[in-house]
C-alpha cells in the first residue's frame, strides 16, 4: 500500500518517488535524492529513491521528501528554514536523503 506521503507527491503535486540506480553502492545507507528547481512557474522536483526501497524505509522517505520539498516551495533553498539543500552547478539544487538508525532516548 502507498503511504499518504507519497499519494501526496505523486498525485496532489504529480511528483512520483522514480527508482533509479545512481550508483552510490559503497553508500548503501543512501536511499535517495531530491532534485529540485526554481522557474518562473514554481518549482519544479525529481525525487530518485534507490531500487528495491521498500516498506518503512520507502514510506519514511517519502514523509521525508514531502515534508522538505513543501518548505522549498514555500521558503527557498535559502531562507531560514533551509534543510541543508546544496546548489548544484547547472543551478538546481539537490539534498541526498540517507536512513540513520538512532539510539533510543530513553
């Protein structure tokens, strides 16, 4: 079952979550990649998860996703509330997603 996340990107802003090998074997905690760019329009975003993703990794990646693209859209790469997106040098802006496993508060 799709998570309401990705319904969300894929249906309400028509962005689906695309499997692509981007070749980062030796980084296997990379689960994927946002693309994102400024246009007279909006913005415009490419969202690559790496094939095979799955389950809770899929769905918390998605949340993930959702939740930095809407905050590009509505406060920039650069603003206050930037998430650490870097600028590429075609001029989009990317931000790397990795799966990190932390210890329990308690």
């Amino acid at each position: 079952m799709t998570s309401a996340a990705e319904q969300k990107l894929t249906h309400d802003y028509g962005w689906p979550l695309e499997e692509v090998d981007f070749g980062r074997e030796d980084e296997p905690d990379v689960g994927g990649c946002l693309l994102a760019r400024q246009v007279p329009t909006g913005v415009q975003v490419r969202i690559v998860i790496r094939p095979g993703l799955a389950g809770d990794d899929r769905d918390t990646f998605a949340a993930w996703a959702l939740q930095l693209v809407e905050r590009f859209i509505e406060h920039g790469p650069e603003g206050p509330q930037a998430d650490g997106w870097q600028k590429r040098s075609d001029g989009d802006w990317q931000l790397w997603g990795r799966v990190h496993d932390l210890p329990p508060l308690d």
